[in-house]
C-alpha cells in the first residue's frame, strides 16, 4: 500500500508519511503517559471496534466469521486483528493506533497527490509546498488526530475513500487508464466495507464511466469497444463489497437490511430512540445550523476561509467536467447531511463531531488551490507573495496546533463525554478489581449490556473466550437459567444497558437465589462480582 502510495511521487510522500507517523506517535504518547491510560480508549466505540475484532478469533462460543455480525462494516475488524490479539496493545488502545496511524499517514500522502494533480487554468500547476502545506493541515488537525489514534473506523475510511479518489481523478485526467479506474474500485469497494457513507460512489462511478463510455469519440471496431465494456467492468468491480454485505446479511440474518433495522444497534434505531432526532427531522435549517457551527469548530475560521476561497478560484476556472472530481469527494458528506434530514442519523454539535471529517478532503484541496492561486498571482511581486504565502500557512498552522490550548478538540470532547459517565466509570473499577481477583480458572459471565460489558472486558485483560456474555439474545443458553452449573464468576449492574434490561432484571428480582451459590467478592455503587463459593 505505502509502495503504490509514494509511486511517481519523489521524496515528498515519504516525508509526508514520516512526518505524520512521527507526530501521531507522540500524541498517542503524550496522551497514554501524560493525561491518562484510557485516553485511547475514550470512544465507546473505539473499544467495541477492538472487541469486536478480537472477538473473531478469541472467543468462547462461535468465534470467526459468525462474530462479524450486522450494522458495523467488517474490513476495519479484519485489519484490526493481528493489533488486539497483542494483550498489551488491546488493552491500552494502542492497536488502535497500529491501524490508524499508518492509515492517517497514507491519507495525507493521497491527499498531497490529488492536490499535485489538480489541472486549472490560470495555474501552471498546484506547486508542492502548497499540497505539502495542505497535507500536514489534514494530519496535524487535533480532531483528525485523535481519530487517527484510535480504533474508530474513520482513518481506514478515510484512507479508502481518498485513495479512491485519487485513482478516479487520475482515470479523469490523464488518459483513461484502466489500471486507474481498477486501482479506483478497488479502494472504493474496500471503503464501502469500512462506513456507510461511501455507499452513493460506486452507483455515481459506474454512471460516469457509463455516460464517458457511451460519449467518447473512438473507432467503431471490436478493440475499442472492448476498452470501453473492459471500462464498465472495472467501476462495476465498486459494488462487490455492497453485495457482499447484503448477500451476508440475507444469509445469516434473513434480511439483507438487517444492518439498518437491528434492534439496539442500528443507526436508525438510535436516532429513533434519542433525543436528537426531533432537532434534525426534515427540518434543513437546524442540519446545517448544527454542521455548520461544528465545522467551524473543527476547522476553524482560518481554514475555512481558505477553503471557501480555494473554491471560488476553481469556480472561476473553465475546467471541462471540473465538477465530477469535486463532486466524488462532496458525496460522503452529503450522504451525512441526507442521513440527518431523513431521520436515520445523529449528531448535536460535538456529538458525533467525528462525521465532519469527511469534510476534510474538499477542505484542504480547496486550501491547496487558494495557496496554489495566491503563490501564482503575477500583480504582487514574487518577494511579497512568498511573504504572503509564508503568513497565510504559518496562520493556518499556528491557529490549528493552538486549538488544544484556547478551544475544544471536539472529537475528544465528544469521546470524553461518553467516557466520563457515571456507568462507564464504574465499569472501569470494576474492571481493574476483577483484574485483580480472576485467578484463571472458570468463566465469567456478565450482566451488564454489551457496551459496558465490554469496557469490563479491555479493562480486565482477561482473553475475551472465558466471557459469558448475556444479553436480550441470549435467554437461549442453558447458563443465563443456572449460571452456577456453568460460570465461576458473575458481574451484574444495576444500571443494564438497553440490550440486557430484562436479562439483567431477571437476576436482579433474584439476588437471594444468586447469593446461596456465590459470594460477592467486590461491590460498588453500579456493579457486583461474585465468586462460586
């Protein structure tokens, strides 16, 4: 991946993806050792993403494909593996990092190469200290940062995505290569199995190249016909990770929507059982009220403007079909923007904060042209305009890395607010006492809802197969009726999740029977262990 990334590009990718590991080890660093253990591990979902990828290989009851479940796109699982199975990694959030951070880095490289390939008149070319300066604005953006620290899904996407983007701008512009539009739908079908977003590219690739099929002036023979049906061919390879997920989702669950109509774990289930929904339902001007303060907030006016200048310079320029590339990079926000207007999404301001990133590549390719237009416009003498360029990056900069210092880095705060809830912190102590007192020997079962069930579970260190994990689904198992006959250990909550309010009920109306076969070995205000006697 690195090799075909820094292809054709000379030295400044590989500094760019140097630079970028270098910097994201020292935050990941600077936060483990400096403000606190789990700041890796902040996103709720940052540790269901690292159990659910350990799951698939270490775990009690079907582990392997029958883990990979609905809802949540298993590519990033899959790449997560060889990291969670690393104890130490897994349990301290750093196998998150092992993934992301190269995904980050790679990003940034793809991005200072569409920025390089860019073709506007009025602009010889996009110079490279501005797709240089526009690439490390991407990586060193707090937000961004952090989600590329972490086990959360976005720096895989965003990798795919931007890849993908890049190949189809290279298809577009030089020549119609079909190595191009292969290496395209390749990336785009890997970033259609890491997020949802990406489901609208591959429909909108294939009808480009259809429609550029059907209008470009070739022979009439058998070889250009076959370059063109080869062409066709190749965006339609975009759908295979769709149709898998689909056929996935018919055989194992019955309905190949399963991932959008799962009870406690959808998307939609959520928006409908929260909140947020009222604020955004059919109602535009509080969805781009909301998207509109949170960019602000993540991008800051600096970029921001420079991004909204970057783009009134490529509207002025006479680009034939100029739109196609800005539109294949507009669709993933949209789709976020959609989702929210039509009910079956969520986000409040720094809630969800973390769906602004896919702003990220429109903004900084916008940014690049600006820079690009500023260092080529011939009324300021070349001795100002280095001077002009030097202080307009050094703002973006300086703006950028002092966020940390005067504003909120809101991925963080989103993912600190989850974290710090009464439920989860608990479930910490509660994890570091059974840590303590696990001997090895015997199941665990726990009652408590899979979200928190699994902070338990990174927190203990415990190998994920000697869980007995309960919730609604698992009425069926012979331990949920006589937990005694099966489980050494017992953890309960008295504040379940919504996956396992009536399990969790059920042995909360009958501690007295629990209480003849086990001793409670370590109690708080939320949560019990309990040994076999």
């Amino acid at each position: 991946m690195l090799q075909i990334a820094v292809s054709r590009g000379g030295k400044e990718p590989v500094i760019i993806f140097l630079a970028v590991i270098a910097i994201g080890l020292a935050a990941a660093f600077y936060l483990y050792f400096v403000v606190d253990k789990y700041s890796l591990l902040y996103y709720w979902d940052a540790v269901s993403h690292s159990v659910a990828a350990r799951k698939l290989v270490d775990w009690g009851e079907n582990p392997g494909l029958g883990q990979i479940g609905t809802v949540w796109m298993p590519l990033p699982h899959f790449l997560l593996i060889p990291f969670v199975l690393v104890d130490l990694l897994f349990s301290t959030g750093f196998a998150g990092t092992a993934l992301s951070l190269p995904c980050l880095a790679l990003t940034s490289v793809y991005l200072y190469k569409i920025a390089k390939g860019l073709q506007i008149p009025g602009i010889a070319v996009i110079p490279a200290y501005a797709a240089f300066a526009g690439a490390l604005l991407y990586a060193t953006n707090p937000n961004i940062l952090y989600l590329g620290i972490t086990s959360m899904t976005e720096a895989p996407f965003m990798l795919f995505f931007v890849a993908s983007a890049y190949y189809f701008q290279m298809w577009y512009q030089k020549g119609n290569k079909l190595r191009d539009l292969i290496l395209c739908s390749v990336f785009l079908s890997f970033a259609t199995l890491c997020r949802y977003e990406s489901w609208f590219l591959p429909v909108f690739l294939i009808i480009v190249v259809g429609v550029f099929a059907i209008k470009k002036k070739e022979g009439k023979d058998q070889q250009s016909n076959n370059r063109k049906a080869l062409a066709i061919l190749a965006s339609i390879l975009s759908l295979s990770s769709i149709v898998f997920w689909l056929a996935w989702n018919q055989y194992h669950y019955g309905d190949p929507f399963e991932f959008s109509n799962a009870q406690y774990y959808s998307a939609s289930w959520y928006a409908q059982n929260r909140p947020f929904r009222e604020l955004l339902f059919l109602q535009p001007a509080n969805v781009l009220s909301v998207y509109g303060v949170t960019a602000l907030a993540m991008y800051g006016p600096i970029l921001l403007g420079a991004g909204v200048a970057g783009y009134y310079v490529f509207r002025k320029a006479r680009i034939d079909g100029k739109k196609i590339v800005l539109l294949f990079l507009a669709l993933p926000p949209l789709f976020t923007i959609v989702s929210l207007l039509i009910g079956i999404g969520e986000m409040s301001y720094w809630f969800n904060s973390r769906f602004m990133v896919l702003l990220s590549p429109l903004i900084i390719v916008m940014t690049c042209i600006f820079l690009a237009k500023v260092g080529d416009d011939g009324r300021i003498v070349k001795r100002r305009r280095a001077i002009t360029i030097a202080a307009i990056v050094g703002a973006l900069f300086i703006y950028q890395l002092a966020i940390p210092a005067f504003a909120a880095v809101i991925t963080v705060d989103d993912a600190k607010g989850g974290y710090s809830v009464k439920e989860n912190q608990l479930a910490i102590k509660t994890g570091e006492a059974l840590k303590s007192l696990y001997d090895g020997n015997g199941k665990i079962m726990v009652l408590t809802g899979s979200g928190l069930e699994q902070r338990i579970m990174v927190t203990s260190g415990i190998a994920l197969r000697n869980f007995d994990e309960i919730i609604e689904p698992s009425t069926w198992k012979a331990s949920f009726k006589e937990p005694w006959s099966y489980d050494r250990w017992l953890v309960i909550t008295s504040h379940p999740g919504s996956d396992a309010l009536n399990t969790t009920k059920y042995w909360l109306d009958r501690q007295d029977e629990l209480a003849t076969h086990y001793n409670t070995v370590y109690e708080n205000e939320y949560y019990k262990i309990m040994a076999l006697k």
